[in-house]
C-alpha cells in the first residue's frame, strides 16, 4: 500500500496542481475585459459644440433713380458672433497593428485610418453696416439657418496604456464641409424699412468650403468588441460665399443678387459615442 502510494502520489499531486492553475488562469481571462484589437470598426456619435465668431460681408447695388443719385453700392460688414450647435453623425475606420510597443512595458501606440460624416446645425445671427456719403445710415439685421454635413478622412493614433479598459487618443482630419442656408432674411434698420427681406426672391443658397479637424478623447472598452467614447474636436471650416436672390418689392427699390461672405470659422465640438468593431 505505501509503494502505491509512493508511485503514484507524485503523478496525483501535479495533476492537482496543473489542473489548479488552469482554473486560475481561466477565472483571471474572465475578470479582464480584453483591450479591442486591431481591425474594421464602426462609431456613432452625436453631441453640442459652438461656434467662433466671424466676419460677415454683405454686397449688392440698389437701383435708385437718377433722381437720387443712381445705383448705390452696398457693402455691408459685421461680426457674427459666437453660437450653439447640434452635432450628430458617424464614422468607418481601419485600426492597424501596434508600432512603438517597445517604448514602454504596457504602452505602445496603435495608428487607424477613418472616413467619417456629421452633420452640424445652428442659426447665425448678426448686424452688418453699409458706410456711405449718400445716406447717413445703411444697417441690416441678418440671420442665417445653417445647415452643414462635413465629409472627413482622418489619421487617428490610438495609445495602448496598462489600464485594460482605458483608450486615450488623438486624430487629425482634412475634407470638406457643404453648407445649406434656408430662410435667410436681412431686414434694414437704418434707414427703416418695415417687411422688406432683401433677399426677398430667393432666401436658400449652399457652397462648399475647405474644412480641418484636431480631436483628442478616450474611449473605455466595455467588451472586446465595444466601447464608449467621448472627445473634444476643434473644426475650422474655411471662408463660405453665398448668394441670394434680388430684392423684389413693388415698394423698393430692385438690387441684384445680394452676395454674403462668411469668414474662417472655428467651431468647438463635444461628443460622446458608442463604437463597435466587425
């Protein structure tokens, strides 16, 4: 009985001991939510954010009779100011293999490419003044619905850190914005003119304008294949130029198209989203 013992002890006891650490090793892979790896992904996102201010110019001629001096040229300015705005979109992108894992134990840094479009709301309102020797005054109270969907590609460099769940990152983005405006109006207050929208004939215009992004934020990985993340985005949207109809009143004066130009605009975005990974 003591030699079987002997003999087969040994075996037992490494058995016993293999099968403790398997056991162990499989409770710890259960407690760890694994970091996401590499691949295709997709995010949505929505948020608020608001706009910086900007230089505004308004240009026509009004043809007065002769009798009052003859076509005027009208070249309004002003400032814009700054504004609240809806955000809401979504992105596709590709996260490659980690590069720089060398630098430090548990860090390295994991770059992606995106393709993302959002959509951006808001009204702009502001005062423009028309100088001029031949009438004291010529100031209009503008407003603008905007409505924008921005169309990105960006470089985004994700950083592996010894906290599983926690993704901190950085990205940078080059494209281009389309801008709609709808019910634009532009009332004269100086001299008053009651009623009378300048941009009467036609109050809808768009263009396109060359746009950039710098964004930082974190996402904190609920499983291996989701998360949730949230960010700060600064968007410079480059100068815009719309045109509007004529003003036709059978009171007023008639114009021709009247042409605004929006200056550079910056515009501080924050967003919160859930992403997901094929």
């Amino acid at each position: 009985m003591s030699s079987l013992l002997n003999r087969f002890s040994p075996s037992a006891l490494s058995g016993a001991v293999l099968l403790a650490l398997t056991g162990s090793s499989a409770t710890a892979q259960e407690a760890v939510v694994e970091r996401p790896a590499g691949g295709a992904y997709t995010q949505l996102f929505g948020g608020v954010g608001g706009t910086g201010t900007t230089r505004v110019q308004q240009q026509a001629v009004a043809f007065l009779p002769e009798a009052a001096g003859g076509p005027l040229s009208v070249n309004a300015i002003g400032t814009a100011g700054s504004k609240t705005l809806g955000v809401a979109g979504l992105n596709f992108g590709y996260e490659f293999s980690e590069r720089c894992a060398a630098l430090s134990r548990g860090w390295a840094v994991r770059p992606a490419a995106e393709f993302e479009v959002f959509y951006l709301g808001t009204t702009r309102d502001v005062n423009v003044l028309a100088p001029s020797e031949r009438i004291p005054e010529h100031n209009f109270d503008d407003s603008f619905s905007i409505n924008s969907a921005v169309f990105l590609a960006n470089a985004v460099f994700t950083v592996r850190t010894p906290w599983e769940r926690l993704t901190p990152y950085v990205g940078l983005g080059i494209g281009t914005t389309y801008q709609s405006v709808s019910g634009a109006d532009s009332l004269q207050l100086d001299p008053p003119e009651a009623g009378i929208n300048h941009f009467n004939s036609r109050t809808s215009a768009t263009d396109w304008g060359f746009t950039t992004q710098l964004k930082a934020g974190a996402r904190f990985n609920l499983t291996e294949r989701l998360w949730v993340f949230s960010e700060y985005r600064l968007l410079t949207v480059d100068s815009a130029q719309f045109t509007f109809g004529s003003t036709q009143y059978a009171t007023h004066v008639p114009t021709t198209p009247w042409t605004v130009n929006f200056g550079r605009t910056n515009q501080n975005l924050f967003v919160a989203g859930l992403g997901f990974r094929y």
